[in-house]
C-alpha cells in the first residue's frame, strides 16, 4: 500500500530521540508521504526544517493553532505568511476554532481564522482546519468568505451531516485513531458516509493513537490501523482505501506544488 499521512506534529519534542527511526518504520508500513503541521511559528518553523531534511517523505504546514493564538507575538503572522510562500509548504494550518479549550477569546480565534483563510486563498494552498465543538462557526465563517480555499477537516469525530457540509463547500474529511476504537458511532457514521473522492487519513501523531496500539506514542506507520477501520465501516478492501486516500492527499496537498529541491543555498532562509 502507498499511504499519504495528512497531519502530523513530527516537529515535536516527542519525536526528537528517534525521527529518523520513526520515518523508516513509516516508510515499511507503506507511507509515502508525511504532512508536518505547524501549530505556532516555533513549530512551523520547525516543520519547514524538517521538509527541508527529508525531502522525499516530509512536506509541511504553516499555521498558528486558535490554542496558541493569544501567545503569538504581533509579528507572528507576517513571518508565517513569509513561510507559507516556500516552496516546502504545502499547506496553511493548522487553523480554526476551538470552543472547548477557551484558551483565546472566540472573537480573536475567529479574526486569526479568517487571516489563514485568506492566506490560504492568496498562496492557492489548501486550509486544514482545527474544530472542537465550533463545527457550526466554523462553517459559518467559511460560507460568509464568499471564496472558499480548498482544504481539509483534520481529526474529524462529528456526524454524516456535518461533514456533508464541509463536503458541500470542497472541503475534504480526514479520520483518525477514532475509528479504530469502540463506541464512536456518530464519527463511524460520518466515515461510511463521506464520498470516496473526499475521503482522507491522518495520524495526528503523537496524539490519537489507535486503539490496538495500547497506550504507546502514535506515529505515522500506526496510520494502517485507521485504512484497515475505514475499509471494515465502508466495506472494502484496505487496498482500496490506501489508494483513494492517497491519490485525494496528491490531488489536494501536492499537486501543484513547486518542486522543494532546489539546492539549499538558492532557498529562502529560516529566520531564527
């Protein structure tokens, strides 16, 4: 199988000891492609490192997460906007709105969710999007751009019909170590309902890890445990999962993407 991970945190401290490790078991369990999601400028930066590194496996994301939105410095989105331009970047995000902590104000969350949106919009590279008991805002917001960027609903757990919405507006769905695990009804509903073309796999690594994994550290070669959930809840074949999971993943986060290997003294620098 050729898998595509479209969400993890490899730029995490959790990963520090053993990432190179980490990519080769990935690598074996059939991943093609890892996403590294940004979620302040310090990981995005670490991201775009990281892209930088392991050209052939890793691509990143740029973003300032609503939980960390109200520790940015004033300058934080202008340099995230300077690194959403690199060509290691695919993606804006991780962006959205989140409820549930409260950590920043709703007000602020929803102004630094419109800024992602639109610097989604301007760089033409897709939004993911964070949501924790905001579905409805969130969707709201979206409709209320008038444009509307191509992107993903990471980490998904809601219902068929809110992501039908999501579906309605472009967006695709990506599910997780949820899946895997009992209970979970309404997001097993929502995994068999949503149209194959806008079907996607994640990891949220080292978060979300699948059930039959116990209580170790989740990383991108566990993401075989959520194709083989999906494939039971649609009734197919892993196989067939992995293929459209992955040729949606090219189609959203790569296909016109420039090509990062250009030799490292012609690239923009990271500012420290």
């Amino acid at each position: 199988m050729r898998i595509v991970d479209t969400h993890t945190h490899l730029d995490g401290r959790q990963f520090e000891k053993d990432l190179a490790e980490v990519l080769d078991r990935a690598v074996a369990a059939g991943v093609r492609w890892m996403m590294c999601v940004g979620t302040d400028l310090a990981s995005s930066r670490r991201c775009v490192e990281l892209a930088r590194r392991f050209p052939g496996r890793l691509r990143a994301a740029v973003g300032i997460h609503p939980n960390h939105w109200r520790e940015a410095g004033p300058d934080d989105m202008d340099e995230i906007e300077r690194l959403a331009a690199m060509p290691e970047v695919a993606a804006v995000g991780e962006t959205g709105l989140d409820f549930h902590h409260k950590f920043t104000p709703p007000d602020e969350q929803r102004a630094a969710f419109r800024r992602h949106t639109l610097l989604a919009l301007s760089t033409g590279k897709p939004l993911i999007v964070h949501s924790h008991k905001s579905d409805e805002e969130v969707l709201r917001i979206l409709a209320a751009e008038g444009e509307v960027p191509p992107g993903v609903r990471h980490c998904f757990e809601g219902s068929a019909q809110v992501a039908g919405r999501y579906v309605e507006l472009g967006f695709h769905i990506s599910f997780a170590g949820a899946v895997t695990r009992p209970g979970h009804n309404k997001t097993k509903g929502a995994a068999r309902a949503v149209p194959e073309q806008r079907l996607l796999v994640e990891t949220d690594c080292p978060y979300q890890t699948p059930a039959a994994r116990g209580g170790a550290r989740n990383e991108p070669a566990f993401i075989v445990d959520t194709i083989e959930a999906l494939a039971a809840l649609r009734d197919e074949e892993p196989a067939k999962i992995a293929s459209l999971t992955t040729a949606n993943a090219m189609r959203l986060f790569f296909a016109e993407l420039p090509s990062p290997a250009q030799p490292p003294g012609d690239r923009p620098a990271l500012e420290s």
